[in-house]
C-alpha cells in the first residue's frame, strides 16, 4: 500500500471517530505507553517495536501516564502499610508458633554409611560412594519402600567395604612380594 493512502484512511477513520489529527507515527507512541501500563516489559516491548535498546523504547516512545502514577502510588502504599504492620508485629510479644518440624534424610550421612532419598512416591535409591585410592566409586539399589532400601543398603555398605578390604589386601601382598 502507498503510505499517501494509509495516512488518508487513517484521517478519515479518525474523522469519523470524531478524534483530534494524528500522525500514524504517534500510534506507536500509543502501543508503548498502552503496552507497559498493562504490563509488559521492556524488552519485549522494545524488540516488537523494532528497536535494538529497550532505553530508546523507554526514553522516546513510553510515556507515564496518570493511570501508572496511580498504580505506583498503591503499590508504594501497600509497601508502607506492610512495613508499619511488620513493626507493630515485631514489637508485640510473641508465642512461638507449633513446631512443624519434620526430619529429612538429607543426601549426605556420616561417612561410611551411604544416603537413602526418594526418588517418586513409589521408587527410593539407597547409594554408597566411598573413596578409594582417589577415585570414588559409587554403587546403587533401588526399592518401592525405604526400609526395604534401608536394608539393602546395608548389605551392599558390608559388600562392598568387604571388597575394599580384600583389595587392599591383595595390594599389600603384591608390595610385599615385589
């Protein structure tokens, strides 16, 4: 379309809306400002604009408009009021609320003893990661239950350091033959 003819239908829509003259250079300026009051961002906004800074946007495009200072006002208001009430609370005395605490079985032990979590509500990982010469070698089980996993973490913590000690064995009996 030849922009003669957009700038015309532009003055007749706005003619018949009984509007004042308007260049279709100030819509963008109307899509900015009306963009932002209703929340969009910056950058978004900047990069459906077309421009390559989200400051030029901000700077030349958006304008505040009384709808925005009222918003920013209440917001400030809220802060105050929660503010206020945070200070009346603090100086108040106060019981302690009940005790929610609940245990949880972190993914660290003492070490020698391996971690148990939950993986989904119906699978659980025992692991056992020792170090040795260095290097760790971590071993798995998996079970539907923690005290199933419990108990086989167990029963490899005692394989595998069984195996740990029978290496060292044989590594000392090699020095030794050597």
């Amino acid at each position: 379309m030849d922009p003669a003819a957009v700038r015309k239908r532009l003055s007749t829509v706005l003619k018949r809306a009984g509007c004042k003259r308007l260049r279709f250079h100030d819509l963008r300026h109307t899509f900015a400002t009306a963009s932002l009051e209703h929340g969009m961002d910056a950058k978004t906004l900047s990069t459906i604009i077309g421009h390559v800074s989200s400051s030029t946007t901000l700077n030349i495009y958006a304008h505040v408009t009384d709808e925005m200072q009222r918003t920013a006002a209440a917001k400030i208001d809220r802060g105050i009021v929660k503010s206020e009430a945070a200070q009346e609370v603090d100086t108040a005395p106060r019981n302690p609320p009940p005790s929610i605490f609940q245990p949880y079985k972190g993914q660290r032990r003492k070490p020698g003893t391996g971690c148990v979590s939950q993986i989904n509500d119906h699978l659980w990982e025992g692991r056992y990661s020792p170090v040795i010469n260095g290097k760790r070698m971590a071993r798995n089980v998996y079970t539907k239950t923690e005290t199933e996993c419990e108990k086989k973490l167990a029963e490899l913590i005692r394989e595998m350091k069984a195996e740990i000690a029978a290496g060292k064995k044989q590594t000392k009996q090699e020095s030794a033959a050597s």
